[in-house]
C-alpha cells in the first residue's frame, strides 16, 4: 500500500508540474489584447489606417534607387524583369506623375544625379527633370587616346572642378597574337589600361577616355557619393549598404516569441564545423506614423538573442537579431526604412529595399 502510495503521489506530481508548464507555455503564447488589431504586413493587399493606406508601388529584382529633384518629384527606379528597368515619378501630391521604361542589363546603367544613362549604348536621358523619352548621343572625348599626358590632365582637372557628376568605367584590352613577317614567333603588346570617365556638365553628358591613374582625381568614397541613390539611408563608412536614418515615425512596440526552434546551420567555407542556434519565431509589431494617422504592421520573423547587432529597439532595449528566414544564406532585418519631408504630401516605406510602399 505504501508502494502505490507513492507511486500515485508522484503520478500527481508529475500530472501537476505538466499542467502548470503547459498554462505557462500557453501564457507564453497569448498575446496581449493591445496587439491584437494590428495588421499583416503583406505586399498583395492595401493596408488602411484612418485615412490614409499602405499599397506597393514598386517590386524590383534588384535594390531599388530613389532621387529627389529640385522640385520635390522622387525618381523611383528598379529592375522589374532581369533587363528591364523602370523608372516612376512621384509628384509632391503622392500621385504618380510619368513612367519609363527601358531594356538594358544592370551593369550597363547608371542613375546619375538623377540623369539616366546607358553607358554601353552611349545614351542618356533628362527624363527626370523635363519628361524627356527621346535618348540623348553622349559626346565623347579622346576616344582614339591621340591626347597626351598634359592635355589628358587638364580635362581631369576640369572636370573634378565642374562635374556635377561624375562615374568612372576601368578597361583593360589584350590583344590577340599577331604573326609577324618571316619565321620569327608571334609579338603580343603587352596588355592596356585605360578608363572612361562619364561625367554631367550642366545638362549634357560626356565620356572621357583616358590612360592617366584617375585614382588621385577620384577617390572610391567619391564615386560611391555620386550612386548614392537613397533617401532612407546614409553613406557609412562601417556598412557598405549604408546606415539606416533613424525616425520618429517608426516605433517598433513589441516582439511577440513563440516556442523556440533548434536551427542547424553549416560552418561556412573550408572545413568550419557546423553548429546549432536557438531562433524563436514570432511577430514584430510595429506603429508607423504618418500626419495624425497610425498603421499598425505585424511581420513574422525570427530572433536570435545571442546577437545584438540590430538596429531594432523595443522599449528602448536591443532584443537581439532578426532575421527573415531560417535558412542559409540568412536574411538579416536591420529595420524598416521610412522617408517624408514637409514638401511631400505622402511617405514612402519598406521592409525589403527590393519593395516601396506608398503612404498617403
């Protein structure tokens, strides 16, 4: 008797601690009331507010580009298919002003100071600034390299001094053996160097070709200056893909866990070991602010809270890393980006620098 005593004293026990774990992990998993209006984040459906919406504008194979102009207008441009690039233009108001679209690769455009030009066609276009569609010829200078040293550095000179933009193309020619007369064995000139130098003066385009060392004139953190198309972003010299603009529109309330999964990964190159992390699944909930109206998101992702390297604060405290996936390779959330200024009557927003939504 005493045996089964003891036997059911522990069943009992045993019966009590699973009940209290699993109330535990259930108060775990309930989410506070205050969350529960807030919306999926999700790019097929227009998310309202009061009265104003979030709706995409634009979704790009590859990170979209954004330029102010002088009249408030923002160029929206990006890849939508591998070798179509589309350019939209916003006016102040929020509406949609004018398209391009124009057939090239990516390596062959360039989005300079807001004019846009095919380097490889040896076009360009002012469609930004006055609508138009029509190519523009890009003059070129010393295309046949009959220039010497001096007159070569007078024309860099002139142009550090005026160019309002500026990209450097470097190009390196290896000829083919050549036979020469007789039995002697085929003479190859050694391999050439050379750059081209497409830069904006005013309104016009030009593209100098020179054999000079154009590093002294240009320097790297220059050139990245002058494609620096981001208005949600600053040139940073601890992150190449920039350093988010903090705002105080964007208040991230609240990280929702749920149960934690073990997550294997490999140990990258060579013969690192893999290893296993804990990640929780979960939702962020986050208010963005636009005039006196509050869209509240939510977005599944993942937290890793053995590293601190976000820029995501709750409450004022780093909760750790999120990602996107769980999956190599990792997607990493740095955190949403938002832009306004007082002369737009609208906001551009993003989760993904590959997607723009449009706020009015």
């Amino acid at each position: 008797m005493k045996i089964l005593y003891i036997v059911a004293l522990i069943v009992a026990v045993v019966f009590l601690y699973y009940l209290i774990s699993k109330k535990s992990a259930a108060a775990e998993d309930q989410l506070p009331e205050k969350f529960a209006p807030y919306q999926l984040l999700d790019s097929s459906t227009i998310i309202r507010s009061g009265i104003v919406q979030m709706s995409l504008l634009l979704e790009s194979k590859k990170n979209i580009e954004l330029f102010l102009t002088s009249q408030n207008n923002i160029i929206v441009s990006g890849f939508t298919a591998e070798k179509e690039k589309s350019f939209i233009k916003i006016a102040p108001d929020g509406k949609v002003s004018d398209t391009l679209t124009l057939m090239s690769r990516p390596e062959d455009m360039l989005f300079l100071k807001g004019f846009i030009v095919n380097t490889q066609a040896k076009q360009y276009y002012r469609w930004s600034f006055n609508g138009a569609k029509t190519p523009i010829s890009i003059s070129a200078q010393n295309s046949d390299f009959d220039w010497d040293d001096e007159k070569q550095d007078k024309q860099l000179a002139y142009i550090v001094k005026h160019a309002a933009g500026v990209w450097v193309d470097y190009k390196f020619d290896s000829p083919v053996p050549e036979k020469i007369a007789g039995e002697g064995p085929q003479t190859t000139q050694g391999v050439s160097g050379y750059a081209i130098v497409t830069y904006m003066i005013g309104e016009e385009c030009f593209q100098f070709y020179t054999t000079l060392n154009i590093s002294k004139y240009f320097s790297s953190a220059y050139l990245q200056e002058m494609l620096w198309n981001n208005l949600f972003k600053r040139i940073s010299h601890h992150r190449l893909d920039g350093e988010i603009i903090s705002t105080p529109n964007l208040n991230y309330r609240y990280f929702h866990k749920l149960k934690p999964e073990k997550v294997r990964f490999s140990g990258g190159g060579g013969n690192a070991p893999g290893f296993t992390k804990r990640l929780y699944p979960g939702y962020l909930f986050t208010d963005v602010v636009f005039r006196n109206d509050t869209i509240k998101l939510k977005e599944l992702m993942y937290l890793d809270e053995d590293w601190h390297a976000s820029a995501i604060a709750v409450d004022g405290q780093n909760i750790g890393a999120l990602y996107r996936n769980k999956v190599q390779p990792i997607a990493h959330m740095d955190g949403y980006l938002y832009y306004t200024n007082n002369h737009l009557q609208y906001a551009l927003f993003t989760n993904n620098e590959q997607k723009l939504y449009l706020i009015k």
